[in-house]
C-alpha cells in the first residue's frame, strides 16, 4: 500500500469525490482496493437494473460519512452508479475491474 494510504482511508481523507462528474474517480485503484466497506452489495449475475435496485436498497444501512461497495458483473453499472451517486447526493469514489467482477465505490453524503 503507498505511503499514506492507510491514514487517508482511515480518517476520509480520500481524494474529493466527484458529485456530478460521471465516470470520474476521485481515488486510485489502490486506495478503493484498501478500503473496508461496512456494507458491501453483492449484485454479481443480476442484470440491469438489479445492481442500481440493490444498491438503493442497502444505502439506508450505511451511516452518513462512510463508504458502500457495489460488486456487480452488468457493465452498465458503470454508468447506473454515478448518475445515480449525482442525483442522490452521494460520493462516487471509483470504481475497478477484478476477476470478472466490478467493483464500485460510494460515500454516503447524507
């Protein structure tokens, strides 16, 4: 893990999130990598509009300030989560590609 990491991702020190830039991640592969999110959504195998219908279920277990991952094998994720981040309010921090699966990252903003 680079330098830093760990304290930034530790105190929500992260890059700034990106609210109402589609697409644009605000942390490195890295730092989304390292994060422990307490509410991970499992939506691999689920087609449109599965993971954006899961993940509007499960942001009201995730307190104000902390951090939701969204995995998810329906490439239209990738568009579905931002917009959805942007017209919420939420944080959209990034996203990554590992073994087949997407992995997409969202801060709580209120």
């Amino acid at each position: 893990m680079p330098p830093g990491v760990y304290r930034r991702l530790c105190l929500g020190e992260i890059a700034q999130p990106t609210r109402g830039v589609l697409n644009a991640m605000s942390a490195s592969v890295e730092e989304l990598k390292a994060i422990a999110s307490p509410v991970v959504v499992d939506a691999r195998g689920v087609s449109c509009p599965g993971p954006i219908l899961a993940a509007k279920k499960q942001i009201s277990g995730v307190t104000v300030g902390n951090v939701m991952e969204v995995m998810a094998t329906d490439s239209g994720t990738l568009k579905d989560i931002p917009a959805w981040c942007k017209k919420m309010g939420h944080d959209y921090l990034g996203s990554f590609e590992e073994a087949g699966s997407l992995h997409l990252f969202l801060r709580k903003a209120k």
